[in-house]
C-alpha cells in the first residue's frame, strides 16, 4: 500500500510538472520529501519508467521523460488511426452480451466531465480513456494489436499535454458516439466515429502546442 500510495504521489508530481519534464530524479531526495524510505520510491520510480513517465540513467538515476513534440503527436495519431480505426469495425461485429455489459459499465464509470487543471481532477478521466480504448481493442480480438497501442502510453502523454475543460467534454462525448455504435453492432459507424474521434483529439492536442 506504501508503493502504491508513492507511486500515486510520484505520478501526480510529473503529471502536474511539479517534477519538469527532462527533469533528474534523486531517490533520496523525494525519499525525504515523502517522508518514506528510499525503497519505495525506487519501486514506484520503476513502475513509472513502465508506464513511460520516467527513464532509468545508467549509474546516474532516473529522470522525468519529455513532453511529445509536435511530430510524435502526429506519429502516435498515425499508428492509432492504422490500428484503431478498422479494430472498433471489427469490436462492432464481434459484440456479445458480455461486451456490451463491459461497455455500459465502463460508460457508467467517468461521470462529468472534469474541468478542473491538475492531473488529481482529469486522473479518472485518464484512467477511463486508457481503459475505453484498450477495451475495444480486446472486443476486436487481436491481442498483439492491442499491446502495440498500450506499449505507447499514448493516453498519458496526451493528457500531460492538455485536459480537462472542453477536452474532457469532446472526449467523453466522442466516446460516448462510439459505445452508441459498437452497442449497435454497427460496424461502419464505429469505424467512422473511431476516426473522427482520433482526428478531433490529434487537433486539439496540436493546437495547443506551439
């Protein structure tokens, strides 16, 4: 519970550029600023260079990844449209009882949108996108298609870039125009509402960089 709760602590830290980006990362250092030992913090260190938050140094530590510049935006978008678009076609017509429980339910789970400008306000929002994707991946049943995109952490990246306010309610609404169409086993639907979904988050992400 001691490393999950650092873990958290650490996340939030880098998520709200209290730790900058390109940033070293002394281990004794945010040990004190915890108030933890300094084994927690090296685990939660390694879960983050896990989830693409952190890198590991040789002999030197770790530090804080950098923020995706414009052209690995618009590379990440490019390999999600190739992978994601025709897999929310398939998810449409591989739909079962169990899958459209799992989508309601997963639907159910974001509440409002939130508004708020620190990653403690957007993490549900964050979680909720993470999962909503990976979730259609699995209905489209191609499990090595679906580790692609979860190896690029696309979701954290993006949200270190911008949140909440109008992106909140267009991504939980996009969302919700895509669950409407795989419930309906409308494959042709999913598939346009996937790529449009894709595109206005690619823009709006872009548009806000300089």
């Amino acid at each position: 519970m001691l490393s999950d709760d650092v873990f958290e602590q650490l996340k939030a830290l880098i998520m709200n550029s209290s730790i900058p980006p390109g940033a070293r990362m002394n281990i004794e250092d945010l040990a004190r600023q915890l108030q933890v030992s300094p084994t927690p913090v090296r685990e939660a260190l390694a879960r983050l260079e896990s989830e693409g938050l952190t890198v590991k140094l040789p002999l030197k530590g770790y530090r804080t990844t950098d923020l995706l510049n414009a052209d690995e935006v618009r590379n990440q978008y490019e390999l999600r449209l190739l992978l994601e678009v025709p897999s929310a076609k398939k998810a449409a017509h591989s739909m079962s009882i169990a899958h459209a429980e799992s989508l309601r339910e997963e639907m159910q789970s974001i509440g409002e949108p939130p508004t708020g400008s620190r990653y403690e306000s957007y993490q549900t929002l964050t979680a909720h996108d993470t999962r909503f994707h990976q979730l259609i991946l699995s209905f489209a049943g191609n499990d090595m298609v679906r580790q692609a995109v979860e190896r690029t952490h696309c979701h954290l990246h993006i949200f270190r870039l911008t949140y909440g306010g109008p992106f909140g309610e267009n991504t939980v609404a996009e969302h919700a125009t895509i669950a409407d169409a795989l419930l309906k086993g409308d494959g042709a639907a999913a598939e346009r509402a996937m790529h449009s979904h894709l595109v206005q988050s690619r823009d709006r992400v872009l548009a806000k960089l300089p």
